[in-house]
C-alpha cells in the first residue's frame, strides 16, 4: 500500500490524508493525546525526515517517486509528499503546536528547507515546499514571538540558498533573465523573511544575510500595487523626480576627529527613513597598516558586505551600496591574509604583474584563508588551505598557462566527500598533492617518467601506490622527481633525474629505496637544483634515535655530509652530533638548505653566497652551521629561496611575540628580502627584522625566485576581540574577562567594582547615582585615576520628582586641548550599537538629571586609551529616497508633494479605464515600446489623446496629465514585477473563492492590481507563462462526461477546481497524468 502511495492523485492516498487529519484532529480535540501530537511533530515529522534526508542524500536521490518506489524505503522513511500534507494538517488544525518551542521550530524550517536541496529533480516537491513554508510564515502574528523571529532570521541553510540564486535583473541579464517558478516561490519567502526583519528591528533582531537590490524594488513594487487607490507611493516618487538634486541631499557624516585609540572598534551606523544608501570612506582616513576596515550587515560580521583597505581610499574606491537603513563598521579587521612582496613578473606573487618589484610588501587579493602549505616555484604559486582547497597564481611553464590572482583548481579524480587534501609540495614543473587516505594526485611535466611513461599530464592523475594496504604519509618533490614514505617507515622514488645518481630507475611505477640497517624512513624532503640534485630523509634508526640522512651530488655543500663528500648514492647521515642535535624539519629547495632542530634552533648548509643562510662568512658550508643570530630565539617557520631565506621567531623570554626576519642581503636588491632600498646598502646586517609585520601574527613564510610571502592569523570574525576587558571579572555574575559594556566605579575606600552588561541589569537601581561606563578596553584600569564625582554637588536632589527617561549617558570628553561634542544618551540609545561607537569613549552614567549651571569634570581621553599614530576615520552616508516614503524630504517642499497628490487624488476612479484604453492605443500607434528601459522616456499629454466620456473631456489637464503620468509610472512597477512572480494554483483558487481578498503576498497583489496594467504588459505575462509551458508530442486520451458538465452549465455555478466542465475535466486528467499543459511545438498539431 504505502509503495502505491507514491502517485498522490490515487485514491489510498486521499483515504490516507483523510485518516491522518481525522487522527490530528481528534488528538487535538482531546488533551490527554495532545502529547501524542508532540512527539509524533518529534520524532517522525522531524527528527524521521531530517534522518530520512541523510539517508536519501548518500543514495542520490533526485525525486521522491523514484526513490520510493522501493517497499524497504517506503516503509522506513515517511514519503514528503505525506510529510507535507502532514504539516499542512498542524498548521490548520494546530499551528501553536509548531510555535511552542523555538528549537523545534528552529528545526523544522531546517528541515523543510532541506528537501529541496536533496530532492533537486524533484520540481513539484519543491513547489509545494516552498508553498507550506510561505504558508507558515502568513500565519497569525502573534505566533512569531522574539525567539521565534530570532531563529527564523539565522537560518543558514535560508541564507545559504538565496546566496544560491542570482534574484538580479540588471544590464547584463536583462533580455535573457528568468527565474524558475521554485526560485520565485523563495524569493516570495525572501519578502516575506524581510517583512519579520523590519517587525523585529525594535528588538534589535538582525538577519544572518545580506539584501539585494530586487528585494527593495519588489517592496516597492508590493507597496505601490497595495496602494494602487490613492497613487500615495506613486506620488511620492513623481513629487521625487521634481525635486533639485540640492534638496535630496542629505549625507550624513561620522568621523573621529583625531588619531584613532588602539581599542577595536564596531559601530552601528544607521540612516533612519531610508531603506538603502551608500557609504564612501573620505580621503585622509588612515588604517593600520595591513589592516581594513570591514563594512557588514550585521553586528557579528558574518555577513561582509565590503572590505576597504587603504589603497582603495588612495585610489577613491571605497563606496560601497547598503540595500539596508544600517550597517556596521569594524575596525581594524585584521583578517587572516598573505602578504607578498618581492618580483611582480608573472603575476607570481598572485598580485597584479609588473617588470618592477613591489615597493612595499601588498596584501594578496582573495586570499582570505588560514593556510597548511604555501609554495613559491620559478615563476607560480600554489597554496593549500586548512579546509583542503587548492589555489594556484602566477605562470606554469609546462602549461603556458598564467593566473593573474590565486585561483582555485579543482583536482581531477580527487572527490571531496570521500578524502581530504592534507599536502602540498611543488618541484621545478610540477605539482603533488597527498590525502588524508595516504594517495598521491600530480600535474605538470613527466619528464624522467616521475608519472608515467607517457606525456605531460595537464590536470591532476592519481599515481598508483605501492601498496594500497601502506599508505603514503609524507612526500617530496624535487626536480623532475619525487619521493615519497609510507606508514611502514618505507621510502620509494619516481623520476629517474635523480634516481639514476642513486644507481636506481623506474618506469611508469615507484621504486624502492633501500636505506641501510633498516632504518625507518619518517619524512622526505628534495632540492630543485639543477641536475645534480640532492634529497634528505629523517630516519629512525634501530636503537630508535632520530637522525637526517642525505643522498645525491652537491658541489656547493647540499649534502652536508663534509667538505670531502660531494656525492653519495645512498643515502648517509650528514656530519652533525646526533646525540645532541635532533633535527625535526628540514627546508629544502634550492642550492642551500635549513633545518630545525626540536628545541627551535636553526642550522644551515650549503651555498651562503649573499649571506643567504644568515652566517657571517660567506662561501659554501659543508655540514650543519649553527646559525647563532637565532640563539636566544625559538625558531618556528622556515622558507628557502633561491637567494635569500624567511623565519619566524619568538624571542625565548617572549614566546608569544612572532617575529619574521628575512636572511640575506644584495647590494641594490632589495624588494624580497622586504627592506628599503637604503636598507639594502647597509651590508653589515645580514639578518633582518621586518618590524612592519610586529603588530601581526605571522604563521608561515615561503620564498621563492625573489619572491617572499608570509601568512598571518587574523580575527575570526570582524567583531573579534571588539570590547573584551581583559583582566576584569564582574563581580555580580563572575564573568572573566567582562565583554561588551563595562559599568565600574572607585568608592571611598578607592576599590574598583565592575559590572558586565547582565551584573549591570540586576544591580542598576543600587549603583551609586554617578557611575562610569565604556565600552572598550582600559589597560591597567585599576591603576587609572579618574574624576572624583559627588553626587550631590553635581545632580538634582533626590526629592525633585522622578525623570523617567533617566538613566542618561553623558559624556564630557577632550583629546588634549581638543574637546569633543557633548553626548547625551538614553539608556537604550547607549546600550544598542550606534555611531558614537566609532570612537573610544568614557561615559558618565548618571541617575539623574544635573543641576542647573553644573557640568561634569573633563575626561581626557589619551590618559586612558593609548593613540595610534594613524588619523581618524571619517564616513559619509548618502541615502537613496526611492524606496519609502520620507517625511522629511517631504517637508522640503510640503505643497508641491500636496498639489501632486491632489491632482491625483481628485481623479475619478471610473476614468481609469478609458484612459488606460488611451495611452495604450497611444503608445501603440506611435510604437512607444513600453517596456523597462523605455518606459521613463515616454512623454504623454492629454492633448495626444483621444476621449469618448463628457466626463473625463471635462476634467483640467492638470489633473489629468497627473493620473497620465501615475498610470505610467504603475505600469512600469507592474511590469518589474513580472520576472518574480507565480500564479500557483492554491493562491488563485483561494482568491477566486474569497470574498475578502487582503493581498499580503506579492503574487496576490499582482491578481488585484492588474486592473490598473494595460493590457499589453498582461498579454506579456500570460505570453512568457504559455512559452515556458513543457511540450509533449504523446496523445494522451481524456474520458469527458458531458451529461456532468452540461447539468453543471445549467447550475449556473463556477468551476473553480476544474471539476464539472469540459475544460475542467480535460485539464484534471492532463494533470493526474502528469501533463501540465495542452502546448504543442506548433500550431498544426492537435490537441
């Protein structure tokens, strides 16, 4: 039975919803099985259906019918179409239930939301989804409580899906822009979830997502088709379009007028009465270096709208569009990033290329992520990040291929799902990466058969393992070959450029290298110089010590073994004290090599021509030298390049400090080793620290053929760190450190006492009546000394009757001789993030009201918080007028918006219809092309029209070119509408069967105010909706009971349904049989 139910037309499954809502309803009606509805929305609608996704998902399935046609599946998973229908009996029958708990809520909006990713062939599924979503969030208001709005608003999965689509109809898609009927039903939820927002902003409620520019215009569009009666939207916006771009003016700036405080910052910047703006950052606003200023939606800063760093204020760029009345501003950002400096050619540092180096160290565009591996070769970049995604920048010789930024490259073969990339190494023309699972994928040359005995391979191939059964966990590249070692401690070799100086060669497969008294190989390292080439190993020998073996042939010391072996064909240990010096990194690439030792010391070999390695005396090493600068500091990272080297290092006494110098010196070069020129020609220093990198944290460095990049840690999210008091704990709540809003005060025996945000709540009304209140970081606050205040002498006593509205948030502020503006805030005004944020401010929290002729003693604000040496920020705000109605841009010219209004007003409503069939007639004589772009050049008097009625004859011009230009101006946002709109079945019946038609949703609006579109835009509509219609060439064969339609004829009723007529009949059998249109490909064809 339940396998049947698939196709939901078949009677059992009508019998089926009949019994489900019988059940519902009678445990609904009796309290004592009310539980049972509980658990049943639980367990089986739920947590059933969330499992039953799971499962659905890894078995690939694409619709419901097909993957229920199954008895094991049926029986185990709840079909959706039941599951909907099921829901649909709570939301009718029951909706509180839904409601009652915000988690359960929470998880089944989730849910739903997630069928229509799993069951992607699944079209009428979704449509019927996205239906009983819509249909959930039009149900009574007063369900929505915060919670419950609060969930609704941080649905990622919502987020994730709208961020999917492409809502935009713009320049470049304008002819061709077409959104499936799924996508329209969630851009109906996307109004819909915009429309909770706005009832929320009072609780301070903000959205996980970003807006859009359609969504506004469809607001607009929805309001101006609501008020299609009285034109008021309409009128507004011509009373707009009149205006001088003098009066519309109103931009509003918040700046901080001195050198910026070292404390984050995050501030609410709000526009109020506008529902979109645009922000700039002005010339002569100065950020720390490396660091951006983060514009974002909400206060978190999950959602990044722009990020402007200094450049793009150099270069004026900085404007960015908010489809919202506010946003945020964060700063310093300091996100994770790459800096790179050094040649330019190639665009190998994934920065613009140029023949010039760069002049200071540039942040690497759209590299925003923490790294595992960097990799600077020749003339290209490869970076891997922690989430296993592979970058690739700059020129790769084999390929002739060049990458002007990093860009992602997919692996051929490689299936995310099932393995991860955990390693990345690059030889002269090639590209390893291994996986978690212990395989190897590679790109790029074969030459010496390092892949196989073929030809270069262009994308990634997977080389076969030895064995499947010992996997690979480390590998090597070297020039035009490579090494790898597996889980057994066993080292093999392919690419015979190398493996013929160790008397091995190898084919299209891996060879094994032997390495004495069977020692266990641990990790592999190669060199990239010219034939001949040199590889390392770290073995681990019998007696189970840890030692480094080389092997190869090095003139210039590569093999560290003595100055009297300069070729080995086995592998050997290097000259070095073993018991006392474990290496446990080895950094390897060019014609010298570094290597780490397990207590953060640092060790070279090889050629130090330029003083490369960071050792005094120049020429060639011969074994493992101490490289005694890094003496008193733990080294952590290391990068070789070709003339020059990279560390990061934490003095001893400071491990938390990272510190990056770069090793070497060139007369005249400069740009890589990240100095000035004037710095390159003091060649005494040969190691040095690039202090411009202090306030970062650096976490990898790599160099390359003259170039340098090192990688930084940064802030999670924009907010992080913003307000966290370290070294505070309040003392209501025990909160260590406080973050947000620190309230404190000395009493007279000068102890300190803090209070968080919630210690704050509860003891408010017992704190002293002049406290002090910050929201950002004091050092040494319990050091500071701050005004002695008294109460008495400064506020009014306590018999003058109660001020409501206090407590006030005061300030009296100067920095140095510069006083600031007096701010005076209320309660909630200070609490909620507002534009006073922008700065480091210490507020007065007073209980009440001053006396008269008193003023609060001066705070200098430099004697708290510590300046930075960069200028203040300031931000212009420019808001857009269109897409509400304004009061005080009305008021600019208050009888010019009223004679528009009028004008309109006094039109008679029965004229619309004449003077529709008018301007059409018009518009089509003269082949006006009514349409988007057109539509605001068209210029229509009275006198180029033509009237029948006395009537409409008899009106003034004025009053009738006012109605001419609104029905215009409708049209033209009916029109807009067109793209986003869907007739679905359920709304049009509800509609034809309603008497009170309220018009809440955009489609609904579209039904009622079509009586004002001229008839050219409807035949439009209905157009697009017969060309989108499926073709089929089958003759499906419909029985007609025309006895049944002729006694309905005669009944004088309605066929809503479709039910009784001829044409109902045929159209309810075409549906049942899945044809959902009568269309055929051509007229000839009979239906």
């Amino acid at each position: 039975v339940l396998t049947k139910l698939n196709n939901i037309d078949d009677k059992p499954y009508e019998d089926l919803k009949g019994i489900l809502s019988n059940i519902v309803k009678s445990c609904y009606a009796n309290k004592e099985f009310t539980p049972f509805l509980h658990q049943l929305l639980r367990d089986v609608i739920i947590n059933g259906s969330i499992k039953g996704l799971k499962t659905a998902l890894e078995a690939g399935a694409k619709d419901v019918k097909t993957y229920f046609n199954n008895e094991s599946v049926a029986v185990e998973t709840m079909n959706f179409y039941i599951l909907i229908d099921l829901i649909d009996l709570y939301t009718k029958v029951c909706p509180e239930l839904i409601f009652e708990d915000p988690d359960i809520f929470n998880r089944l909006m989730t849910m739903l939301f997630l069928i229509p990713c799993v069951f992607r062939g699944d079209t009428k599924l979704q449509k019927n989804v996205y239906l009983k979503i819509s249909s959930i969030l039009y149900l009574d208001k007063a369900l929505f409580t915060k919670k419950i709005r609060e969930h609704l608003l941080s649905l990622k999965i919502f987020k994730k899906l709208i961020e999917c689509i492409n809502f935009e109809k713009d320049s470049t898609n304008s002819n061709n822009f077409k959104l499936t009927d799924e996508h329209k039903l969630l851009f109906e939820i996307f109004l819909k979830f915009s429309s909770i927002h706005k009832e929320s902003a009072v609780d301070g409620i903000e959205p996980i997502y970003t807006y859009k520019e359609s969504l506004l215009q469809m607001e607009r569009c929805k309001i101006i088709l609501k008020e299609r009666k009285h034109f008021d939207m309409i009128s507004y916006l011509m009373y707009l379009g009149e205006l001088d771009d003098g009066s519309k003016q109103s931009t509003i700036l918040a700046e901080t007028q001195h050198n910026h405080f070292e404390p984050k910052v995050t501030a609410c910047l709000k526009n109020e009465g506008f529902k979109k703006m645009t922000l700039k950052v002005q010339a002569g606003s100065e950020l720390e270096k490396y660091s951006s200023i983060a514009i974002t939606s909400d206060r978190k800063g999950e959602n990044l709208v722009k990020n402007i760093f200094q450049k793009d204020i150099n270069d004026s760029k900085t404007e960015v569009t908010i489809y919202s009345n506010s946003c945020y501003l964060h700063y310093p950002y300091r996100q994770p990033k790459i800096i790179a400096f050094g040649d330019k050619d190639s665009s190998k540092l994934g920065t613009e290329s140029s023949s010039d180096p760069t002049k200071n160290p540039e942040i690497v565009p759209n590299m925003f992520e923490d790294l595992k591996y960097l990799v600077s070769h020749q003339n290209f970049a490869v970076a891997l990040t922690d989430k296993g995604v592979l970058y690739e920048a700059g020129q790769k010789t084999t390929f002739s291929q060049t990458f002007n930024q990093f860009t992602k490259h997919t692996v051929a073969g490689f299936k995310e799902s099932e393995d991860k990339l955990v390693k990345l190494v690059a030889g002269y023309e090639n590209i390893i990466l291994l996986t978690e699972k212990g395989k190897i994928f590679i790109e790029g040359s074969n030459e010496q058969y390092q892949i196989d005995d073929t030809s270069d391979k262009y994308t990634f191939t997977e080389k076969k393992i030895p064995n499947d059964d010992d996997p690979v966990i480390d590998v090597a590249a070297g020039r035009f070959f490579h090494l790898i070692v597996t889980k057994s401690g066993k080292l093999y070799g392919a690419g015979n450029y190398f493996l013929k100086d160790i008397k091995l060669e190898c084919g299209k497969k891996y060879v094994k290298i032997d390495l004495a008294n069977s020692a266990k190989a641990l990790k592999v390292y190669g060199t990239n110089v010219e034939k001949p080439c040199v590889a390392y190993v770290l073995v681990e020998t019998k007696d189970g010590k840890t030692e480094l073996w080389s092997a190869g042939e090095s003139q210039k010391g590569l093999l560290g073994q003595g100055d009297d072996t300069k070729k080995s064909q086995s592998f050997a240990k290097l000259k070095y004290e073993s018991d006392k010096i474990n290496f446990v990194e080895v950094f390897a690439k060019y014609d010298h090599t570094l290597a780490l030792t397990d207590d953060g010391q640092l060790y070279g070999w090889g050629c130090n021509i330029q003083h490369r390695m960071g050792i005094d005396t120049e020429g060639d090493k011969f074994e493992p030298t101490h490289i005694t600068f890094f003496q008193d500091y733990v080294v952590e990272k290391v990068a070789v390049g070709m003339s020059h080297s990279l560390v990061i290092a934490s003095p001893k006494d400071n491990r938390s400090k990272k510190m990056v110098f770069s090793l070497g010196k060139e007369e005249g070069i400069f740009a890589h080793y990240g100095i000035t020129q004037e710095e390159s020609k003091n060649m005494e220093v040969i190691v040095t620290h690039l202090k411009t990198f202090d306030h970062l944290e650096p976490y990898l460095v790599e160099a390359g053929n003259r170039t340098s990049f090192v990688a930084f840690r940064g802030d999670k999210l924009p907010s992080s760190g913003v307000g966290v008091h370290e070294g505070t704990k309040c003392e209501v709540t025990g909160e260590s450190p406080i973050q947000g809003t620190l309230h404190f005060y000395k009493d007279d025996e000068s102890k300190l006492h803090l209070y968080s945000e919630k210690g704050y709540q509860k003891i408010k009304d017992s704190l002293p009546s002049i406290v002090f209140a910050t929201k950002y970081h004091i050092k040494d606050l319990e050091q500071k000394e701050f005004p002695n205040v008294k109460d008495d002498d400064l506020l009014v006593g306590e018999d003058v009757p109660k001020n409501e509205s206090y407590p006030h948030y005061l300030t009296n502020l100067k920095v140095g001789e510069k006083p600031l503006t007096k701010l005076d805030l209320t309660e909630s005004e200070f609490h909620n993030s507002n534009t006073n944020d922008l700065d480091s401010l210490i507020y007065y929290r007073i209980a009440r009201p001053l006396a008269e002729g008193k003023e609060l003693p001066v705070i200098n604000l430099p004697d708290y918080f510590e300046q930075t040496k960069q200028k203040g920020l300031s931000i212009e705000l420019s808001p857009d007028y269109s897409y509400i109605k304004n009061e005080k841009i009305i008021e600019k010219a208050k009888e010019s918006h009223k004679e528009i209004y009028d004008q309109i007003v006094k039109f008679p409503r029965q004229c619309d219809r004449e003077l529709l069939e008018s301007l059409e007639k018009y518009i089509k004589d003269n082949d006006l092309n009514f349409d988007e772009t057109n539509s605001s050049k068209i210029e229509i008097t009275p006198s180029n029209l033509t009237f029948k009625s006395k009537k409409l004859k008899g009106l003034p011009d004025k009053t009738k070119q006012q109605r001419i230009n609104a029905l215009l101006q409708y049209n033209l946002y009916f029109l807009k509408t067109i793209p986003y709109v869907l007739l679905d079945e359920e709304t049009l019946t509800q509609m034809a069967t309603s008497r009170d038609i309220v018009g809440e949703k955009l489609n609904e609006l579209f039904i009622v105010g079509k009586g004002l579109a001229f008839s050219s835009i409807k035949h439009k509509y209905i157009k697009n909706i017969v060309n989108n219609l499926p073709c089929n060439w089958d003759q499906p064969e419909c029985k007609i009971k025309r006895r049944k339609a002729q006694r309905f004829q005669d009944s004088g009723k309605v066929d809503h349904k479709g039910e009784f007529t001829i044409f109902g009949q045929i159209w309810s059998t075409l549906k049942k049989t899945s044809y959902n249109s009568l269309k055929k490909n051509d007229c000839d064809s009979k239906c």
